[in-house]
C-alpha cells in the first residue's frame, strides 16, 4: 500500500546500491533508477550524490530516509492488524537463513507451513549468518535464521535448536579409522575452512580457541565459500574439514567421506533473530509458533521456547 517508490527508494538507500536493490526487489535496474528520479522530481531536490560509481545520501535523502522507515513500518503494522481483524494469516513472510538451515532443515518447513497457511508467501534468502544479520536488521528481511550469536544490539536472538559439527576427511585418510579427533590433531593436517563472515567458520574458530589450539596454529590449505565445494575437496584428499553432521549424511551413506566426532564434542546453538523494534505481525508469530511445535526442530532439541 505504501508509495512504491519510497519502498524502492529505501531499499537503494540502506544498500546505497540501486544494482543490489534491483537484485532484492526482484527489478531491473532502470526500473529502480526511475522510480528514485520520479521521487526526487516529486520533491523537487536529489536524495543520492552520484560520483565515481558510488552513491551517497545528501541532506534531503537522509530526512527521506528516516521518514521512509518510519512509514513502512507504519504501513507493515496496519495491513497487519487489518489483516487479523479477519483471522487470517496471510501476505510475505521474508525470511533469511545460512546455507545449513536453508538447504537443509527450511524447504520442508515451509513446505509444511504453507499447507497449514495457503495465503501466506515465504520469500528465503540464502547467505552467510553476517550478512542474514545485516539485513533483519536494516529490515529488508522480517527474520532470519543463523548458525551463530547475533552481535547487533538491536536484534532479538532466540535460540531454537543445536546442531553437532563433525570433522570430515576422505575414506582413505589415514583418520578415517579414529573413533574420535581432538582440535589440536585436526588443526595439525591440511585444513579446509568457510569464508570469513560464516557463521559455521565463527563457530570452529572459537572451538579451536576455547581448547588451547591457536588459529596460527591451525594448517589452513584453503578457504572456500561454499560447503559442497568443501565435500568435493575433502573427499578428493586435499585435506579435512569440520562441517554440520546433518550436512554430511548422504556422503557417509555412499561411502565419499567419513565423518569422526570431535573430542570434546562441538554443539552450535541455531538462532532466530529479528528487530527489537519492529512489530510483530500474527504471520510472523504464526510462523514462530509451527518452528517451535514442529517435530523436525524438536528432533534437535529446542532449549527454549520462541515466545
């Protein structure tokens, strides 16, 4: 309901990118020029300096700005309430989520979500936990899904579930026989880690830490953004890993890789996060409340409730 090119101009504001806007609202990119000069012709001042390829707010773009999000939230907060006069849950529910949970525990969730709710809409976007956390909090998305601690002070971090991380080498290693690796054997072979900004890689940086094995320590062969290109380089000798256990179950079942449990044990917490501030829609407790009666969640163990 709220003009749409002050939705399309916030979105470029608060990536200052009208390429990265056009990829998050599903435009093109002279779509989403025009609708930014429709807005500045209709003040009758620009909102963006446009130089060397990067733009930045002027002094009329941050006032548009601060009244933009005030409106949309406005906006999002009455069809809301409008919409539970009726009973309904229903509209976009955007989500975002880590590799891990998304590929591997959401489809099915939404799936069964959906069912239950016909007219909802479930818009997942898939990255690292750093950059799920960039974008509930600058609200592009309503919630997300993370497989590390928040560190935004604005954000609501709800624990829902652990997941146990295994190292993971080739069926020729010559650990595959071991019942059981400790951080500084893992750290002493050919090690294969996520990019900086993962929540995975966050997770196994700090186990290393906590357990006396210093990251220079740590024999790092190669950093790769994506976990099957982990799978394939593991399961080629180039080295080993430490991945989700759940991620890595259809290759142990076809004998590509092995999985060893690390000693002591390595259990993240999987977290929910969303703005302190913004309010909460019936869709989105609605959504909150099936994650935390689901039996695939439960299966993981919830240590505390959504609520």
């Amino acid at each position: 309901m709220a003009d749409r090119r002050l939705q399309v101009f916030h979105t470029v504001a608060k990536q200052l990118s009208f390429t990265k806007a056009a990829e998050l609202l599903f435009m093109t990119q002279p779509a989403v020029t025009f609708q930014v000069k429709q807005l500045e012709e209709h003040f009758n001042t620009r909102l963006f300096e446009r130089s060397h390829g990067k733009i930045s707010l002027t002094p009329a773009g941050e006032l548009t700005l601060d009244y933009a999000e005030r409106i949309l939230n406005m906006t999002g907060e009455m069809e809301a309430r409008i919409s539970e006069l009726t009973g309904q849950v229903s509209g976009p529910l955007l989500i975002g989520a880590s590799t891990t949970i998304a590929e591997y525990m959401l489809p099915r969730l939404l799936g069964e979500f959906k069912q239950r709710h016909p007219e909802t809409q479930a818009r997942l976007t898939v990255a690292n936990s750093e950059t799920i956390e960039n974008k509930v909090a600058d609200h592009t998305l309503d919630m997300g899904l993370i497989e590390s601690a928040s560190h935004h002070p604005n954000l609501v971090t709800k624990v829902c579930c652990e997941d146990e991380l295994v190292m993971i080498c080739a069926p020729f290693s010559d650990l595959a026989q071991l019942s059981q690796v400790s951080p500084k054997q893992v750290a002493s072979h050919p090690y294969i880690s996520r990019e900086s900004g993962s929540g995975t890689r966050e997770c196994i940086d700090d186990f290393f830490r906590n357990n006396g094995v210093s990251l220079d320590e740590v024999n790092l062969v190669m950093e790769l953004g994506s976990r099957e290109a982990i799978k394939g380089a593991v399961a080629a000798g180039l080295g080993v890993a430490v991945l989700s256990s759940t991620t890595v179950s259809k290759e142990i079942r076809l004998d590509e890789l092995v999985a060893i449990p690390l000693d002591p044990p390595l259990r993240r917490q999987l977290s929910l996060v969303y703005p302190q501030e913004k309010f909460r829609s019936k869709l989105l407790q609605s959504f909150l409340d099936f994650l935390e009666q689901s039996p695939m969640i439960k299966n993981y163990a919830i240590p505390k409730s959504f609520k």
